[in-house]
C-alpha cells in the first residue's frame, strides 16, 4: 500500500486509504510507569532495552497532574527512528513531565509506515484522557472496524490497535475497568496491552497470552513503589527494578494509588474461563534478548537447549573425522551455538567454538550502488568474516532459522569467500512453513523456503552449504519449559493456530 | 494552555488536554477544487493569495482515484508555516497526486499550536474518507462535545472543526448529503466548510453566513468545468478561474462528476428558513485583500468610502491652517487613507498624501535582545519610517482599527522618532469594544483599549497622539453596500450577538 | 558554474571549480560592531534592515575576549536563507558572544551558492584572528588569484573577497594597519569593507567610492560610544544609533578601544592621491532603502525628483484629455510615481494616484506548476492587482528601471487581466545598456532588452503598452546632489567604466 | 576550548580559536579510490566498513573529469555522524560523481568539534585542485603552523592535517609528487596520507609507518584496474577488492592514469634513508577490526597470542580449584578470550569458555536521568548482562586494555549485579602509562589509571575485582609478529617516544 506518506520527517501525515489496513501490527515492545518521579526516562531506558523487539519508530505519553487546575495533562513525543535518536535530554525532562508514562517501539514493516500509526495512540472520551500501546495482532480486525464503522466511529491510523480506544470509549458500562474488560472481550487475537489513564495504569494479555508482559517495582524514597509494566525483564533490569511477576494470559492488572502504597496489584480476568496458555515460542528461539526471562524463564539457558539437543540430533556431518570449526549467527545463535559446539565436544567430536562472524555495531539504511546485488550487500553491511578462523577448515555455521532463505543464502556465500573447506548449516528449530497471524512479521506460505523443498537436501542446496540439518520439533518441545497450564503457539511450524483470523464474515472462532 | 507541543518541527504530537477546548479557530482561508488534474496545484496557489487570513500553519489533501483497486486514496500534508515552506514540488506533484483536494490556512493564536489541530483534517468512517477544512467557529462546542463523548466519540484534536466529522459520522441518514445536513443543523455558529468526500466537493456556510465563500470555475481541455470554492475571489484570480457565485447563507453546495459536466451546481438549504445574512462587517474593514470581491462586493470600494465618510466626519485637525500630511498604516489602509485625503483636499484642505511608512517585506519571528522594549522592536522591524517625509510636518496617520492599542503606540512612538511636528490618528472604523465569538481571534473586553477609556480623548493620551478620532457606527454601515437581506454582524462593535454562545446548558439560543 | 552544492542545509559544503571564479560578488549589506556589550545583536538588526541587500545568505563573526586566558575567541554563525531565519536566540545569546561583531547579507545570484562562500570570512594568520566582510567586486580578481597561487596560497572560496585576507596575510608590514592599507592598494575596483581584528574595527572604501558605507554610534552605560559601521543608514536607525558620517572614498577608518574613549575616529588614506568619488547612481535609483541616507543625501528625496523631473519630460501620454490613474510598482517606485503624479497634477492634467498593485507580503520559491508560465506566475505571486482601480481606466505605470524587461512584460499583462482602457509605462531612469562591473548583477549587454530595439517604440510594443518613455540622462544627473568632488559611476547607462577590468594580461588600468 | 561551535547541524561555523590547536588528531580511517566508475561509492562502503576507527564525521571528495570544459571538478560532502548517516543515495550518486574519491572517518575527541575540521580538506592551488585525508598526528606542528603563518599562510582549521596543504603549496617544485615529498619531509611525527589530485591518487605514510595504510585492486570491464588506499584490509573486502600491498613506511605511492593500465604501481621515498618501522602496537591490541590484516598479519591471530601467551602467565586464579568461567567483553575481546579459555583448558583448569555479556547494536548518545552515575548508565545501555551465565559462578572477565579504568570499574559493578562468587580481570595488554604522540586519543598521565598505584592489587581493588594480572611487556612482544625492519612503537607502555613532539623551539628531534 502506497500511503502518500512523505519521506519528509518534519512533515505530519495522515492514514490515506480508508479500507485498507496495515500489515498485522507486529512484535513490538511495550512499557508502562507509574508512580516514578522520572516516569518518562525510566520508559525512555526501557525501551531503549527492548529495541530489539522494534526499530522503525517509538513514542512516549507522559500523564502529570496540574495541581493548580486540578486536571491531569498528557504528553506525547514519537517519531520514526530509534529510541536514542527520537528522544533527547530536552523532550524527556522538559516535555514529558509527570510521574505516570507508557512507551513503545514499532517493528519495521515494509511499506507501511505513518506517522499517524506511530503508538502509543492518545485521546479523550467520556472518562477522560486514555494512552494504549499494544504488542500483538488481532483477528477479527475487519469485522470490527466494519461494525464500528456503522455505528459512526471514525478512524484516524489504519492499525488494529486503535480499535481498543473505540470499543472502551463505547463501552456502556460506568467503570473504567469494566470499561476496558468489555473492550477486551471483543477483541479477539494476540494483545499485550498497557493502557494510562487519569485513574490508573492498566496491563492486560490476551486470554492465551501469545506475546509476553511482565510487571516490576522499586521502592521510591517516601516508601512507596513504583511499577513498571514491560515486555521482557531485561527491561526490569536496566532500570534496576526488580521483577514481580508475569501479566498472566487472560488478566487485566491494574495500577493505582491504592497500588502503590499498599503494593497489592488489583486483577481480574478478561474472559470467565481461563484457556491453556499459548505462549509464542519463537519468542525463545529468536525474538526475546538472551539476559531476558520470558514467560518465567530464562530465554539464554532455554537457547542452551536447544542447541544441545540439535548436537543430539544432528551433531557433526555424518563422515566428519577430523577437526570441526563451530561458529555461531551473532548474535541470537551465540549461546545455541556454545550449547552445540559443547555436546558436540562432550561426544568426542573434534568440534571448536570460534569467532568466525561479527556482527557490525554501525547499523542503518545502506545506500546500494546500481550494478549490486542488494541483499548479499546489506549481509556485508551487517556481518563481517574473519578469515582466518574460516580458511580451509570445516565449519558448521548454527543459526535459530530460516524464513525465506534469502538473508541466510548470502551468508552462505559471504563464508564462502574466506574459502572454507566446507560449510554445513544448523538450525536450532524447525522449519518455518506458515505464517505467523498474532504478531510476528512472517511472510506468505509462499514465500517461505521451506514449502519450497521437500526435503533438507533440496533446501541446503538452494541455500548453497554441504549439508543442512534443522532441529526436530520434539526436540523444540524438550527445550522449552513445560507443565500444567503451560502451552504454546507452535502454528508456524503446525498450521494449528489456536484462534482463528476471521476476515470476511465478521464472526470470531476459537480453537476446537 | 500548555498542550506540551515541542517546538520540533520533526516531531508528531497529540493532543494533551482532555477537556479544555483551544481559543477559537479564528479567521482561516479555505480551498476545495474539483476535477483539475493539478488539483493539489492550484490549492496550493489559491492558499498562498489567502496567507493574509492564517500564517501559522497550512495543510492540503489530495484524492486520487485509483483504477487498478477500484478506490479512492487521499493523501495529507500539512505543517506549520506559511505555504511556501510547507509545500515543494515534490509535494505537490508525488505526493498529493489527483483532481480533488481541499486546503487550510491557519490562523496563528497564542499558546494554541498543536501539530495535531492543523487542517484539513482527514477520516474514514462508513461511506469512505472524508476530509474537511473549516473557517469560523461553533458556538456550542462544548455542548456537542460533552454529547458526542457521551455517546462514545474519542477526540484526535482539541478544535471545534473535528466535531463536524463525528457528527456527520453518526448520522444515520444514507445519503452522505443528508448526513452532513444532519450535522450542520445540530452545529451552531460560524462555519464556511470545505468537505472532500469519495462522492463530491461539498461547500457549505452558516445560515448566518459570517465569513465569506465563494464559488469559481474554469474550463479544461476536455470541455468539462474544473470547479474551485474559495473564500476570498483573489484566490481565483491567481489560477485564473472565473467568479461564478458565493456559497450563499444556509447553503449547502455540491459538486461532483455530474455537475462539473452540466455546470449546473447542486444546492440545498442547511435550515428549512433562510435567516437574513449576518456578514462579518470587519472583513470589509481589516481582514480581507483589498483586491477581493467579498459578499459580492469589492473590499476597495468599500474601504476608499471609509475613507472618505472618516473625512466627512472628521477631516483635518481642527484648528489647523497650514498643510498636512496624510499617511497611512500600510497595507490595509491604503486605499482608504487615499480616500480621506482626497476627501479632505476635495473640501479645500492643503492635504498631501505621503507614503511616510515602508512595510518590511521580510517578516518572521524576531530575537528580541535583553533590555529592548518588545512591542517596540517589532514595530521596528515591520515598520521603516520615512524621515524626509515625517520631520517637522503635521501629520495624519490613517489605520483601519485599534484593538489592544499597544501596537498603535508603539507605531506613534516609532512616527515621533522622526520629529513630526504633530501626530494625528484617524480610525476607519468605531471603537472595537467586544470580543467575536465566531472566528475572529479579538481579546477579552478588558483587553480592548476602548473599554479603558470614556472617549476618544483618554485613548488619543494613552496612544500619544495629539488627536484621535474613529468613524462613527452610521459612517461604517454607510460605507458598506445595503439591500434586501444583506445584514451584518457589528458585534465587536455593538455587542449584538446574533448567535449567542452556549457555554454551560448546552442549550442553543439564536436572535430574538 | 555546477559546483555540486547540496541543497541539504546540514552539509558543509568546499568549493569545487579551482579555476572558474564566481559571478561578481554583488551588491551586499555589510555591518560591523565595536564596543556593544550585544554587538552581534545589534549587528543581526542592522542586517536584518539590509535585507534588501541580498536575500541569499547571511553570518555574523562575533569576538569575545577570554580574561582568564587573556586571547581572543572569534564565533562564526552563517547559513543560507534570510537574517531572520539564520540567527535564533540561542545563536545570537549563547554562541555569538563577545562585545564586537562583523556580518554580510549576500545577494542571490544564480548558480554560484556555495555554503564556503558565505560572508564573513574568518582565518587565523600571524597577527591573529581576522574577520572580513565585502560589499563590491574587485576587477583584477584573475590576475590576484593567479599571483597568490603562485606565491603558494590556498583558496577555501571562489569569490574575489577572500583576496584581501591573503593580501593582507602576506603583507610584509609590521603594522595591521598598513598590512591592510598594503592589500588595499594592490586590490582594485569596488569594495566596501568591515574588517574586525584583534586590535580593532577596520572600515574602508575603495578610492573612488562604488558602494556607500557609512559610520554611527550609540553612548554606552559607562560613558564611552559603541560604533557601527553599516551599509546604509536605516541599518542605525533599527538600533537607535546618530549617523556619524559616511567612510570616504580612499579612505580606511579604525575603530579600536582609543576611539571608543576619545570619540575621534583616527583615518587613513589608501592611495597617496584622492581620485574623484564615483557613487554607484543605481543605489538612488532602485537598490537604496528610501528611508536612508546614501552618500549623504535622503534616498527618498532623490526619487521624488526622478518622479518629478520624469513629468516635466514626460507627462501623461501625448494626445490624452480625459482622467489618467498614476500607479507605482511598489515598493520602490513609490516616492518617484508620487512626485510623478503630483508634477503632473500642478501642470493642469487630470491625472490620479491610486495604488492599483499590491505587493504580497509573503514571498518565498514558489513551485510553478507544470504548464504555466514560469515568469508570469512569478509576477503573479508577487503582485497583487487591484481590479476596481483599473478596470476602464488609463493607466500610466511608473516603475524604477527596465532590466532584462522579462518582468515588466509580465506585469504589464498581468495589469490587462484587469482590462484597463490603455497602459502606459513610465522609467525613472535612462535605458540601461552595459553590464555593472563593480558589484551590481547586471546581466550581459546581449541580455539587456535596451540593446535589442533602436527606440522606446520598439522596447514598449515588445513590454505591450501603449507607450513606454524613460527618462534622459540629464533628467537623471539634475535629480541627484552635484558638487565638489561628488561624481557617480554611470557605466550601465553610458558604457564609461571609471575603472577597466582587468582579465587577461594582470595589469591594472585606471580611467584615462 | 569552546570553540563556539552551535549543535545545530544545519549551520556552518568556522574554527575559532586562532592560536590553541585541537587535541591530536586522533585515530582516523582514511580512503582513496582511483579509475572506478562508483568511485564515491566505493569509498562510502570502505568508510562504513573503517567506522570503528572514527565515529564523530564522515566526508568525501569526488573528482570528475568534464570533458566539455577539458577540466577536473571536485564535489565534497561531510557531516557529523555516522557514514551510513551522513551519505545518502542522491549525495552519493547525483552529488559525488565522477571516478576517483578520497575520503575519511573522524575520530571523536572531547570538545573540539567543529564542522570546518572535517576532512577530507579540499583546496585549490597553482597545480590544480588537491584533496587530503589524514590519520596521524604530526610532532611539529606548532612550529610549522608559526613559520607558515609568518610567511602569510592563512588558516581556515586548527588541524594538523591542513598544514600539508600549506607545505604542498609553497613548495617551490615543479612537478607535484616532489611537492609532497618536499612537505612530507618538513612534517615530522605519524600521517598516513591519501591525496587526490588533477594528476594522481598519492598515498603516503611516514618514515616510521606508526599507523596502517594498504592498497587494493579490481579489475574493471574494460581490463584496467580500479585502485584502492585503504586504512585496514576489511575495508578491500566490503568492496572485494584484492589486497596487493601495504603503503611502505617512508613511501609515496602513486595510482595515475598510466598505473591503472600498466598495474606497476608507482613508489618514491620520502627521506632518503628508511627508519626501521615502527608500527603501533596497538593496533593489535585494540583499535584495527579482528577481521583485518594490519602491517600484513592477521589481527585475529595476534589477538589469539595476546590470550595464550596471557594463560600461560596468569591462568585461572590462584588458588581455584573448582569451575571456572571465561568471558569476554565483546567485541574487541572476543578472539583473545577464546585463546585464554583454550589454553587454560588444555592446561588441565576447569575453564568455560561463556558469553556473559552482550553488546548492544543500538548505540547513540544516551539521556542521562538526573541522579543517575552518568558512566555505570553509559556501560548499562551498551552492555547487557546474562544473569543465568554469570549467577553463582566464579568469573574471569578477559579485556584488551586498561586506560582510564572508569569503563572497567563501572563494567565490574554491572556483572557483580548478577552476583557471581568471584570476579576476576585478565587484560591482553601490559598496564597503559604514557599518552600517545601519534594518533591515539590517549588521555594525560595524570588519568591513566596505572601511574596510580604501584601494583596490579592496587588497581584491582580500584576496579572492585578479585584478582587483576596484565599481560607482561614481553608476553605482548611475542604475540605479535617479528623479524627484519619490523619494529613497533610501544611508547605507550614504555615512554619510549620514537619521534619526540617539538613544542616551544621549533627544532625537530628524532629517535637517536
């Protein structure tokens, strides 16, 4: 969709196509504060946590209460570009005043970007000024922007996000929380939501729970505490706040000033009954950062086995004798790759864990001169290639997965260029052969590689290495925590997609 | 209002304030034009002969018709600045591509600047997109609002002009001309309305009519009428287009694919009764561009009768022999300062008009060093005075009209750097004593100048000057063109408001 | 000249061409500072008041004494675009500090922007810091040039002004004051200069005086006087500083911290012998403000007796009984059409001033549309005709001079939009036929529409009125002050080049 | 020195301070392509791929031949920030034509940034256009900066590497390469060069080699070569050029029209008689990329040495019997930690090679939050620690170097947070005591942390760790390669200055 939008920074822009939407809203990050004095800083580092998690644009509401009139004022700075470039020294202290915030980044999807689409969305209805940024995609976004459409809303973003503001601020019902539960209810899909208003700050995960939430706290000076509400811990840490406990899958959390002082978190559930979780687990096999914990656990040593138990299944290439190079995609392959080279090692192969590529710290939009081949130059831009610990040996480069193939078939030829004896490539999940409908910026069935192929061989030889092994899915399962209630969103690799996108017909379906 | 809007030009920002409303949307200009294949073009030129009715910001969008998809996109640019910076020609030819669009001057009130309020303001809701600029203000804003929040409406902006699409939005009327019927019956006030919708250009005004409208045209090359609505005749003139009519009081208008082939446009009443005409009677002395045609009548014409009925009234200082020197405030009272003096040289007075002030053609916000007075300075770096012409003379300074005063004293101050012998002003029009509650951006009544004082004698003192005089109310309506149902609003004058202003009740009262 | 410049303001840009030198550096605005506790305050007003001057580009270079390091700091501010929007208050307060100052405004010139070329230059050489900023155009630039790079110079700019800095640097004077009266003498053709020094303010002009310069000052808190040294006297009049006089022809004026205690400015001569003055006639004409002073006499004065003495040649238009509208282009063929009109009023004919154009108060680069006529829509965006007063009437326009006669062209169709009864034109000065050498943007005799027609006739059926008169050369020298020693360069009219420029062979020749 | 320069990017500003250098030029990467049809292009990619040597500017100058006017036109293009920041498609494409560049990657030094000291620096003078790019630092500049300046050189940066362009100018040569041999042989101390003129691409390092410069080639379609001068080796390989051989110490290197056919490149010697090299050591250390060849020997495997020959003198702490785990601080210490691991491991110690910490890819300036340890936040948000790795365990932390020792003990905090059981530091480098001459941002004496204490104990307990051992001077000398004219210069360790720094006389001292 070409939506008029100007390359123009300065300029602002408005949605231009009425029915089209965007791509689904893909995995962002997400941030509430509440009861901080520096409330926009600490959202401003904790996004600044969670780039990975989205890195075309971000944005902060600031709430502060004037005494004076007796009224709270709210904020907004957002901008495309990187945390650290779209705020400053001035924008944090001077214009996002008050001691409540929420933040987010937004994922890059090609095509369609707008200013307009930048979250988090603010605006007033009845009850007063409401702030939402939201991870996640819903599934019956057609039918309800149509049905909300008739009853004479009008849209400002082509996002399914902005639908949330709509059905709170229609809801009938008196108080905020039911006001939002009833909004909640309608909505089907993948949320992780944080949501401030002037009563208090709202945190609320979708009845399966697909992306991850989790609430921290510190102690302010007057003794009472501070709570923050995020994506991943990491983004816990970096504010030295100290971890609480996840947003559970059909919960809504509430922060107030009741909250803060007696530090007992109000909650209740979004539907009656609670399904099985359906955690995203690609969330530990790529997404999340590796210092995270994610749905309880720590994503580093979850990483750790899954490449053990890729050296159980596929350890060295069959007929390998002598000495193995083992060398990581930084950096998420890295403790997979520890994990491999260590089974491996353990086993008896001659396996060695090497530095082999490096990830480049100066990363942006390169410029492709006409005559190149675009996607083997931004792999050069990214990686670079030591040769010497390349040349003439056997490799086995690990990475967590392929989607298209493409990005992974001009690494390929870059390790080449340092002449290796051989390259052989492992993958420390399964095969991606369908689209992710809750988040995740998975391209088309046909566009995956491995729908392509019926087999690894024909993959690995599209891709260009000696030999190609992914890891099982009973294996994926081994290495992710398990339990009662514990469950997951596999459908990437399944086809089983635990809630149903509905397009045409405007109903909602669940599974079974 | 501190909305906490970054000075940032890079940067996108909402609205902050839930409930308190921005100063009224004052004196605009507005564009639509309809079936010119630069339609984004000729906005843009008819905008830029409108700058003198808003400098603060301006906006265009564009609609396109898209054949392949079978649909209407509509692309937005706007930004704060006057319309030469806003726009280029990469704008204007990429980006705001098709035959339709409409535009937005906007006028610059204190404190009151958000990204967020720049018109036109673009939505879609059931019957596609629609995008609206408006001129004036509503007198019930308050009432709607609170309705329309009530009723589950959210609020991107905090002008009255959004109101307008959420009432049009929630009409339940089918035809899309119906629906903005239904709204601008239930909106009270002034309103001159430009609307693009995917069906037709729709031009509206008040049923008091109180800023000026009109409609123009212009063949193209295919024998089909490219049709432009305006709200000053000088901006047709610079693309060109021929003067058909003004959008008349209570009148809504309608142009779309048929009527650009038959010439004939559609026109419906707003109110089944047609009240008589309340005209902005300042336009004819300050606001518009002395080379337009306004309410049908030519600003020129009427100003140089101002001129000349001040001259009536009150010629040269009394008791004066020798000559005078008549100049005027450049360039509103040109034309009728030539007027007063060839009124006053007419009845045997040695009057000689001079051209004793320079306008700077290079305006823009000006440092004000520590220590200098700033009124003064601004005085000073829009005003050159002519020493030559000033020094040892009797002098009459001719200006349209006093409001606060301060810049009036400024401008004498600056005149008497000169050394004129004396300094008299003469104002074209009566003693402005009450705020506008329909557009016009006039202060609180303890802000005019001429409720501080008991005659012309106590203000001429407080101005400097060795006399002061204002015409008198009859010589203004004598100056003005009178007929069967033409009738003006002089509320700043008299105090007579023809629409009251519904604060509280939510109630709406009209004259009588 | 391609000279690969960015139009991105945020790139610093070098010069490109090692050979081709810039069109002549012309007619600029320059302002200099001594003893102002806000001298580059001061000197962005008097910049701002010769905007008119050059509109291209404008810097200021501001010196601070450090106490505590007991040296000199020099601070350069510059950019492309307007004073206005160059300078902010956090340049002029927090980076341009320091109690003297020089600035430049540049004018446009086609193709030769550079961001290195921007005024004032700053360098460091063994007498310290040294700020210079140049009104005029050297004639024996190539020879100069040539030498120096000879010599072992090495340019940073294309423009001839940057000559002085390494005249005076490779000066062999012990003296600052005869390094720079050494560079003087060796540089030839038009310059007026502000030189800003470690040890004082250097004001000069060239022997004979092309472009006027002249000398105020202002009593400061503690008793001693604050000078500035600017271009045209209004630049004193926006800072309240008295005219002090002019800086002779031949002469180089010092400003140091003596001079601010005794008030007696100390002078030197360039050449041991002191030519006859030759006063640009054009800056009475057209380029001057008409509130300064120009070599000593009211620029306004001088253009009313080019108004009246153009009546007594030329009055209303031959054969003409009935009633005739006298309108100015504005704004500086306002005084002259004044005086114009009033002569022809005294000697019995029924003519009439009227402002029948009005000049629109915002300019900027317009984007002409695909399609129109890129000089009329020019014309069209700058003027605004006033229809009422020209309507059936006959018209006689009076406008300063005719140039490429591009222009007037325009305008006058633009006037016939209008359908006036006849349109006459009327020149305040005589047919300009060669180009200016010394710092005017004249364009090549082949350009000048003069030199393609034998007689007015020919001229005015090309512009389209009815009949076109100019004034006689002798109507133009009776109109300007004559005496001892005061005589102007007429070049443009006459082809008598008081100083011959000098490209090929280096040598240097003088008038006869 | 506040040199005055404004933070925004939009305004050129010139140096200011006449008399007070910057601080070192510090290391640099500089590029220079000769005979490539994308040759901008080219230098952008190596650039991009040297960034880690410089990240404050970027620039580059192109040279193109136009064929009409049979003459050279330069175009240049620098900026603050990051290469892929500061070049986009258009600069790189329409802007930066032609088939020949230089260009060069800024180092960031505290306070004395200023546009006009960004190179490349592009001058004219009586040879032609000449432009430069420098990584070094020269010993004598204040002497060379008086003498040319009391010869009447003028200075338009406070650099150093301008000083070239004045010696290469006053050179009373003829032919251009015996003007830069003649400035090479006045400039004393480290510069390795690359110089784009009319005739040539030079390319030069001084007689001692301090810093790294290597050629590279293409073959082009039409069979001639394409040539590049590059810092580093990783910079031939983002543009898969072939490496041919390191720049010489005491070599000028000539690429003219006649190299990229006949490929016998052209060679002079600056002094008559070569020095034994004496090429920075920390180079290996630290600064050049691990992928890189430097003075022709592979980065990565010195790095590899440092950490064996580190293990074999300080293995595990003493004392450990049980597990031990090894981390690197990414990125420089990575290769270095894996040889320290193995060897240790071999040696029979229960060492783990883990990665701990991550480095983050978002880099950029940080808000520091009032109350926040502006440095501990800095090494938050560009290091995340992996709790799971480093709980409970006892930690080897291995880095390449100590300087200030502020990183290292806000870096120790950060992993202590995780709460290890010990945590020791092992640095691949003997103690840093002495600042750099040639190059190196190296601070003052009196803030290298080792001129503090007398011990490894004492710095150790300053740092907050349990153990600290350096690597040994001797252990470094064996890491890195030996063997005829190969020499180092180590003066940071040692104090031993090969090329003394010239101050107060003037007169120049070598190494005796």
């Amino acid at each position: 969709m070409d939506n008029g939008v100007s390359s123009s920074a300065s300029q602002t822009t408005s949605p231009s196509s009425p029915l089209e939407l965007d791509k689904p809203q893909c995995n962002c990050g997400v941030v509430g504060a509440y009861n901080h004095r520096q409330a926009a800083a600490m959202t401003y580092y904790a996004l600044h946590s969670l780039q990975h998690r989205g890195q075309e644009a971000a944005g902060i509401v600031a709430r502060r209460y004037n005494y004076e009139r007796q009224k709270f004022y709210y904020y907004t700075h957002k901008d495309e570009g990187l945390v650290l470039d779209v705020f400053d020294e001035k924008v944090l202290t001077e214009k996002l005043e008050g001691n409540a915030a929420v933040g987010h980044n937004r994922y890059s999807t090609t095509g369609s970007a707008s200013a307009a689409n930048i979250q988090p969305f603010f605006t007033t209805y009845r009850s007063g000024g409401i702030a939402l940024a939201h991870n996640g995609n819903l599934t019956n976004t057609v039918a309800l922007r149509k049905y909300l459409q008739y009853e004479g809303s009008i849209f400002q973003t082509t996002t399914d996000s902005e639908i949330f503001l709509h059905l709170i601020a229609r809801s009938k019902k008196d108080s905020q929380t039911e006001q939002i539960r009833d909004a909640l209810q309608t909505a089907k899909g993948a949320y992780s939501l944080v949501i401030l208003t002037d009563n208090a700050l709202y945190a609320a995960r979708d009845p399966h729970g697909f992306r991850p939430l989790c609430i921290g706290r510190k102690k302010n000076d007057d003794g009472s505490y501070a709570y923050f509400v995020v994506s991943e811990t990491c983004a816990l840490d970096i504010i030295s706040a100290e971890y609480v406990r996840d947003v559970r899958h059909n919960e809504i959390v509430i922060i107030d000033d009741e909250v803060v002082k007696t530090g007992e978190i109000k909650s209740f559930n979004i539907e009656d009954t609670t399904p099985e979780a359906r955690h995203c687990i690609f969330e530990y096999i790529y997404f999340s950062r590796p210092d995270s914990k994610i749905f309880g656990y720590n994503v580093d040593r979850a990483r750790r086995k899954l490449g053990k138990n890729l050296a159980g299944e596929s350890p060295v290439p069959p007929g390998t004798s002598g000495a193995v190079t083992v060398i990581a995609v930084p950096d998420s392959g890295n403790t997979a790759t520890l994990g491999f080279a260590r089974v491996n090692h353990k086993h008896g192969f001659n396996t060695k864990f090497e530095i082999g590529l490096i990830r480049s710290h100066y990363v942006g939009r390169t410029f492709i001169a006409p005559g190149q081949d675009k996607r083997e130059f931004k792999v050069k831009t990214k990686f670079n290639i030591v040769r010497g610990v390349l040349e003439g040996r056997k490799i086995v480069v690990v990475d967590d997965s392929i989607v298209r193939g493409t990005t992974s078939r001009s690494l390929i030829k870059l390790i080449r260029e340092a002449q290796p004896e051989e390259v052989h490539l492992r993958i420390t999940s399964p095969p991606v052969k369908y689209p992710c409908k809750y988040g995740m910026d998975f391209p088309s069935r046909e566009e995956l590689i491995a729908n392509h192929y019926p087999d690894e061989q024909g993959i690995g030889d599209e891709l260009g290495v000696d030999s190609l092994c992914y890891l099982s899915f009973q294996g994926l399962m081994n290495s992710v925590p398990s339990g009662d209630g514990i469950g997951y969103c596999t459908a990437c690799f399944t086809g089983h997609y635990p809630v149903e996108v509905d397009v045409a017909s405007g109903k909602l379906a669940t599974e079974e």
